[in-house]
C-alpha cells in the first residue's frame, strides 16, 4: 500500500501535463499481484479523484472549453460504458498482453508525434470538428476500457481537430475524463471488480497528486518529465512482457 501510494502520487503530478497516467499505475499493480482486471477497474476510482482534483487546479481561470462541451460530456458519457462493458467480458488472462501493447504503442507515438505545448488557439474547420467529435467518441471506448494514454491522445485530439491550445486542451480533457473515469468505475463497481479500500486511498493521493500537478502544469517545463515518465513506461513495458508474459509460461 506504502509503495504504490507513492508511484500513484509522483505519476498523478507529472501526468496532469504528460498524461497516460495508467500507463504506469496498471502496471505497477499487476507488479503486486493485483488481479489484472480489479487492477483496471480499481485504477478507474483512483483516476476519477485524480482527475477531480486536476480539474479543480484551473478553476475560475476561464480556460475550460465550454462551448464544446456538453457534446463531449455526452460522447464521452456513450463511449465509456462500452469500453467498460468490454472490460468485464475479455478473459482477463489476456489483461496484461493488451495492456503491454498498449504501453509500447503510446510511447512510440509520444515519441514521434510533434510537440503541441506551444500551440496556439485558431478556429477549427467544420470537418476538423466533426473529425474531433468522433474522435472523442472512440477515445472514449478505449478510456472506458483502459484509459492508459487515454488523456494524452484526447490532448492531441483537442489541440489538432479543434484548434484549441494547449492550456485549454489540459484543462477541458480533465473534466471529460472525470466523466469517463466516473462512468466506467460505477459499472465495474457493479461488476464487483473495484477494491474499494486500496482505490480510495490510491484516489486520494491522486487528488491531492492532481491538484497539485496542476498547479505547476505551465509553470516547469514539461520535457524533461516527458522524457522520463515514457522511460519508465517502457521499462515496465519490457519487464511485463519478457517476466510475466513469456518467462512465466
């Protein structure tokens, strides 16, 4: 418990600017022996609080998007119940192989991708916007299913399709992971997959983590965090793979 409250505190501060905070969470659960989907499901409540107290960073700032959204409260809201729901019937020996994937994926497409911390607001076409709506839609299966690079990807969704900065698109994918994280936690509480007692404590240190991180999201430069948070990620990546998955066998 002393272990991972202090992995989910150092990660929830680094990834309010960086994202992908269950690339690193998940893992280091299943490192524990968690079961691979009460791991996911638990990691859920924990980034529900995380993503509370990120929110809560930018209030009365006027940076959230609101005009765009409602829609993506509600895009978000249909996405994360299907995500959920596929959670709950893949076979969770599979868990760790898709979770892995994931990991190597995120990094490589972190690594390439162009930066957009400087990106500044501009008025979005109307296919550009359709094309971020539905992206949202999509994104939101995947971040109800396992929401490992989930908020990174939507960042990037935000600042290309709707010509939002960057400050913007932090603080607006915070609020609509809220309602993802909240949506899939409810129906894998139902499911009897949440440890109530280990996500409240991991979702506290990830509030008080959220807050802040959000706090000093524009204040450091972010480069160096990136650098070291997708290291990890990899490492994790490889250990997963090589020790859990192949050596295990």
């Amino acid at each position: 418990m002393v272990a991972l409250s202090i992995v989910f505190f150092l990660t929830s501060i680094v990834s309010v600017v960086t994202g992908s905070t269950s690339l690193i969470t998940v893992p280091a659960m299943l490192q524990f022996g968690i079961e691979p989907r009460s791991a996911v499901a638990t990691n859920m409540l924990a980034l529900t609080l995380l993503s509370l107290g990120g929110s809560l960073s930018f209030r009365g700032q006027n940076v959230i998007d609101r005009r765009r959204l409602p829609l993506l409260v509600v895009l978000t809201l249909a996405g994360s119940i299907l995500g959920a729901f596929l959670l709950v019937i893949i076979p969770s020996r599979t868990m760790p192989l898709i979770i892995t994937i994931v990991m190597i994926g995120m990094v490589a497409f972190s690594m390439t991708k162009r930066s957009t911390t400087v990106s500044p607001e501009r008025e979005a076409s109307r296919l550009s916007e359709a094309g971020g709506y539905g992206l949202t839609l999509l994104l939101g299966v995947y971040g109800g299913f396992f929401s490992g690079g989930y908020v990174t990807m939507l960042t990037i969704a935000f600042v290309a399709l709707f010509g939002m900065s960057y400050l913007q698109a932090i603080s607006t994918t915070k609020i609509v992971n809220v309602v993802s994280s909240l949506t899939a936690t409810l129906i894998f509480m139902w499911r009897g997959l949440v440890d109530y007692r280990l996500g409240m404590v991991l979702g506290i240190v990830m509030f008080v983590g959220g807050m802040i991180g959000g706090k000093i999201a524009l204040k450091l430069s972010s480069t160096w965090l990136r650098r070291a948070f997708l290291a990890a990620v990899l490492i994790l990546a490889i250990k997963i793979l090589l020790f859990d998955l192949f050596l295990n066998r």
